[in-house]
C-alpha cells in the first residue's frame, strides 16, 4: 500500500528497517490476520449465516493496514503483492521474502489458533480450512467465484492504494468492506478465500487438503485478471501501457 | 461524484480518458456492485433478515466509488447520473453514454452471478431480479417505498457529493450507509432498488419481468422530487434557482 | 453541529439562508430520521434482535449530518438543540424555531411511513412509536436507561462536535455509533428513545399515548445532567464555568 | 493516544486540566465503557451469535476516545495505560492515577448496569461479569486467548495512536474495530476481556469472583508481549532499543 506520510519521511532506513523489518511486518501481519479469521470460523454460533466470518476477516485489515502500511505496506496476501509487483509498486528483490513471510505467517496464525481454540471445534472445522467444496461438481463454481472475487479485490487494492489518480486515505477502508461484501456474497460457494496464505496455513496445521489448489489457481488468475484491467485498461498514466 | 483531488489535478486528459475511460468506469462500477448484490440475495442465508443483502449492497459503495470516482465520478446508477445532470453537475453530453454503460454493466455482473452462483439458488431467486411484488395490491407501497427512498438517496448524493456548502470527503460512506438503512428499513415492501441498472440486468439474464416497471418508475419520480428540492430548496448558491 | 469548513466560507447569508433554510433543513433532517427508524421498527424481521433497528437509527445519522451540519447544524433532535443551547453553542432566536420544525419533522416522517409500509403490519406495531412499557414496574428501569443513555449521547455531541478542544471531523461517525450501540444496550429496556421528536412523531399518527411522557422527561434530565458535566466538569475554556 | 491537534494546541494546562480533569476523563470514559458493555452482555437477545455484544462493546471505543483522547488520552484500560508507559508514551506520575480512576470508572458503570437493567437479566448474566469459565479445563485455553487477543490489541493501540511512524487519524477506528473482531472471534473461549476494568466493575458489583484473576493474568502476560514486541522489534526509532 506504500503510502508514505509527507510529515513522517521514512528518512534513511538503515538494512534492518529496509529489509528485515519489512519481512517481520508481513509475517506478523499475515498471522494476526490468520489467527483472527480461523478463530471466527472454528468458534463461529451455529444459525447466524456469514455475519461474523465476513466481518472478522474484513474488518480485521483496517487495524492490521493501518499499523503496518508505513513499514511494509501490510499486503499480508501472496497475490495483493504479486499484483502490485505486476502494476510496478513494489521493489523486485522484495517480492519472494514477502511471500515466504506471508506464508509462514499464515502457519503461526493457525498454529496459534489451535493454542487458543476449543479442540472440539478446532477438529470439526478443520482449523479455519477451507472445507467448503466436497464433490468435482462444485469445483467449476467454486473457481469462478475465486477468481471474480480475487479480481475485485485486487482492483480495488490497486485502485485507492497504489494507482495516483485514484489513491485515497479511505484504502484500508475500502479494502477491507471488500473483503468483508465478498464474503457475504461467496461465502457458501467456495469460502472466499482470496489469499493462498490464509488457505496455506490451516492446511498445514489442520492437514487438510481437499481442492487445497483451488485457493491457490483462483486467486492466481483473478491477479492476472486484475493486473492487465489496471495495465491496459483503467490504471493512470503512471501504469497504464497504452494510450497515455 | 466529481470531486477533483487538488494534488493530482486531472491535467489535459486526452480522447480516451475524458470519453472512453470514464464509460468503462462506470461499466466496470456498475457490473461489481450487481454481481456482488446479486450473489448476496441468491446466496442469502435463511433466517438473517435483510442484515446481509443490506450491508453488501451498501458496502460496495465504499470501494467502488473511491476507486472510480477520480474518473468517472462512479454514479454506477441511472438516477444518480440523471438527478446529478438535473443539478447541473455533469457535462450534457456524457448523460446518454453513462446511463448505457450503467444497463450493460448491470448485465453483465448478472451474468457473472450466473456464472458463479449455484445454479438452483439462482434460479429459485429470479438470479437477484426483485421478485417481492406479486400483486396489484402490492404496488402501492412498494411505489411509495422506491420514491421516498430514492429520494433521500439522492438528496445525500447531491448534498454530500456536489453541492459545493455540503461537500464531504466522507460522502462515499454517507451514500453507502444510506444505501444500508434503506434497504434494512425497505426491504420487505419493494427491496428497495433504488437503481434501475440494478433490476435490468438481472431482470434479462434470468428473464423475469414481473412488475419490473414499478423499479424504473419508482426511481425516476424519486429522482425528480430530490432535484427539485436541491434546485428550489436545500441547494447551495450555485445550484438553488432561487432566493439567492 | 455548527462545524464551518474553513474553504467554503458561508459568506453573507441572506435572511432565506440565515432563518428559513435552517428550520427546513431541521424539517427535513427530523422526517428522514423518523421514517427510516420508524420504516425499521415495523418492518423488522422476526428473530435477528436488536442489530436491524439499532443499525438503522443510527447509522442514518451520518448521512443526515454530513448532508445538513454546514446547513442548520444537523441537531434533528429537541434535546440536541437544547443542549447546545444551554452550552453556548447555538443561537438564542433559533431554539423555538429549531424545536417547532423537529417535531413537525417528526409527524411527517411517521406519515410517511404510514404511506410506505405494510398496513398489518403499522397497526401491529403502532407506527414505530414506542410501545415497550406495558406495567408501572418498568417505568423505573426504562427512565433510568433514558436518562443514562441521553447523558452519554449528548456528552458525545458536544464534546466531539462543539468544544473546541476535543471536536472532531469524525463527530457525525461518533455521534452514529453512540445512537447504535445505546440501542443495542438498552433496546429491551426503553427503546431507547433519546430524542423527544422520534416519540412524537409516531405517536401523533399511530394516536398512541401509553406512557409517551417517559420518553420527554427522560431525555430532557438527560440534557442536563450532561449540560451540567460540559459546563462544571469536562468541558474546555471557553464553555467550562471554573477553574480556567 | 496522546495525539495533540496542531490547530487547537492545549497551551498552558493549569493544575485542573493537567492532573484532575485527565483522571476525571478516565473515570467518565470507563464508566461509560463499562456500562455500555455490561447492559449489551445483560440484555443480549438469545440466539443472535457474538454480534451485539462485539458490536457494542467495539464500536463504544469509537465516540469515547474521540470525545476523550485530547483530554487524557482516553486509555480507559488499564493494560493500555501500561503498555503506553512501558514504551515512553506517558509520564509516570500518571500512571497509578489512571488505573484507580478506571477501576472507579468500572464499578461506577456496572452499579449503573444496575440501576438502568432488568433485574433478573442482571442476576443471570451476573451482572456482565466474566462467567465464560466453569472448569478448570476451560483456564488453559481461555489464558491463551486473553494473551493472544490482548497482544493484539495493544499492538493496534501503540502502532495507531503512539508510534510516530505509523501513527493515524483512524487510531480509533482501527482500536475499535480490533475490539469488535477478537469479541467475535474468541468470545466463546474467554469473553474476552482484553480489559481488567472492565472485569473488576461487574466482579464487584455482582460479587462474582470465581476464576476473575484469568481477566488480570492475561491482560497482563499481553501487555507485556506487545511492549517487549514493540521495544525490540516494530516499534520506531522513538521507541525501538536495537538497531536504530
């Protein structure tokens, strides 16, 4: 999200505010975020439909962006930082050390979230895994909502935090009512996922992997989806490729 | 909703931002808020009430407009554009243009709901077309409901968005909450629509007509009220044809 | 709320502007909160408690109060203007005035919702008035809650809207949030109402007068129990009567 | 929270509003905290999940650190006082000033719980209480939750509102919604609490003791966590000890 605040210059980072800190950010990032969300969905009450899942996920990405934006940027999603890799926001050599903390990250969350939760229902909801698509004929459904979801979000990340004709101070907002609104309107389809390392790591602590590859093929494709929308079609002069 | 962030002044845009982006804006903008409001009604979990079609509908304002405003000034809704031409806040030329973006942006996020909601949900729900009215007796209410919600609708859209005394940088909140109350306070006499190109497009992908008029006559004279009363009454000294 | 962007300068007002726009603004601010809230209470789903009313009513103040603060101030609300009033913040010639048009507000937002919803359902619950108490032992519990909850309120409005030390540009959110949450805490008990125009209005039309006199009494030692905290306790130097 | 308004700068404090009124401050604002909290636990409609009780005792934050934060701080916890004078961002006599007047603030809001609810709701709910824990089997898992919620809390607390790098305008709403989102996800495990005034208040009142030392061990265990984070890992040059 790479806002820098004009009255705070990051000045000059020395290696470990460059390249440590940054890393440690997205992996504390990522398993707040992961250890929030699986506790919404394995202590979630019976009978109250996505109210709580959706607003836990969501609204969880105000207060973690808002903490962490000035160190990292706060992606704490494998594809919000491959997007903006692909629109230009973001340094090469960063790319690959996000994604590692992001996904370790995403481990810590749900190993904390077998430290905090009952047992009971930490094995009946597979840790916050999602165990939502049973049979090959919910894959088709479960793979185009992915991708649409993952497409609208990732437009609107790169829309009002990244893109300078339409950067706002409403991003972490908007970001995540997006996500909360995806949730709510995809939840019974396929969760929504929309981050690989929020499925990545209660699979790992869970050790469950049915249709584990479709959180990681949606979510991919709404990134390429969304990356040429902004580089050919609706990003600003900064970004777009053609037509400037 | 047109407002021109002083430090990324629009500068000389060529053909293809002042004509074609903007129209691709609201496409865009018009096919996420249908597919997202549409996927929240055929997906509904049972015994929620109106909490969650109103907080997606509603929510998805917040993104959409702050990501598109800058460029389109994200209306994503027929009236919205028609009542902000009448207040004199949009060029004459753009109205025709907009308003057809808006209806295939409407088909088109109703096709995407299609593509990923389960299919005997769609149809069981008219794929999110509004299926409340089922009699003449009906009609009635359900008319007085769309024009006096429209009507406070698009009085925070103009007082919040163009009036130049009354505008906000929270206007992007103020009209999404407006849509949230009104749907939770409305929902079960007529929806409410509010929005033409948000009853067309599911309307023609599930092909269900059924007092579909009273979404397009409701909205029209909701429009007209609140235009006359910005342009006679509650209007700033630019807007307001008299007393001034 | 009386918040004066310093861009947009009210300049000269003409006697229109000054006087007349002001009480119809309160006019229109009033009716809107009305038929909203009272839309909410008779047309609420069976079996999701508080959240739909309590979300209603007050999440509909942000749009009020952005639309009509730089207009009227947005009070909507008799205790409201009374407050400010005895603290300073408004001037003496607009209070009768200001309170005249609440009320009138308030019956036209309750005939409204006659016109708009289900006629079962209206009489069922009187028209959105307040009909909780039933028996002489709620009475106490119920003034209690009206009083500690109109005191909350109002410290809320004037702390973050009028003194000049702790307002705020988030005080129409501060102001929403504090009506949802008092409504979700003491909705069993008395509504809660706290604002003298929401009893009214509903209860002129539905012509029902059961213990209407809590919600005037309650609300006005509400007002000054908290005018009393601004002015001898919490409130900064230029509305606080010692120690400065 | 300590954030200081350019425009309104406190200049010369006298004795009043430097040591008397910010303790005022903090025993108004925890009353009301607590008093909001426990008549939403008390009054709770059944069958309606975590979501008023989050929703309440979150989203209360948000008018109270606006109305407050100019004055004292608005901390209203006192885990938060201490995690903010453990990183230097409040002077040490204060301290032990603050936490008295918020255990004050607690019983005070809980004696008004009291008087403004329904009795036998009161009696069955203790009073708002803690009473989640039963068995001895239940303190692991609960101690886990309120370390882990509570480190997150203060992360967002001292990363939004003290950290001159990362500090923000919405520091209350990212506070608030942290509450919102660790009541939904661990309110079936511990509460949580997260907020030893808010335990001690109702304990008293109700004199409900059993298992209450869980709401000040894990608070505490999380307060230390957060600033031992904070001091050596992601906190700014300010506040960081290494590698600055």
């Amino acid at each position: 999200m790479e806002m820098v605040d004009p009255k705070h210059p990051p000045a000059k980072r020395n290696w470990y505010e460059r390249y440590v800190l940054p890393c440690l950010a997205e992996l504390l990032g990522s398993a707040a975020f992961v250890f929030i969300g699986c506790m919404s969905v394995v202590e979630d009450a019976v009978g109250t439909g996505l109210v709580q899942p959706a607003l836990v996920h969501g609204l969880s990405i105000v207060p973690i962006v808002v903490s962490l934006e000035n160190i990292s940027g706060a992606h704490t999603n494998p594809v919000v930082s491959l997007a903006i890799w692909l629109i230009g926001g973001m340094e090469h050599i960063m790319l690959i050390p996000y994604i590692v903390a992001q996904l370790c990250g995403g481990i810590l969350g749900a190993a904390l979230t077998k430290a905090a939760a009952n047992s009971a229902n930490f094995d009946t909801k597979f840790g916050g895994a999602f165990g939502i698509i049973k049979t090959n004929e919910q894959i088709g459904p479960a793979l185009g909502n992915e991708i649409i979801l993952t497409t609208f979000l990732l437009l609107v990340v790169c829309m009002t935090a990244v893109n300078v004709e339409t950067k706002s101070h409403l991003a972490p907002v908007c970001i995540a009512l997006t996500v909360v609104i995806n949730i709510m309107a995809g939840g019974t389809i396929s969760g929504p996922c929309m981050n690989p390392a929020r499925a990545f790591g209660p699979a790992v602590i869970a050790n469950y992997w049915l249709y584990h590859w479709v959180y990681w093929v949606g979510p991919l494709i709404g990134c390429l989806i969304s990356s040429i929308l902004i580089r050919f079609v609706i990003g600003g002069r900064a970004i777009r490729l053609f037509l400037k």
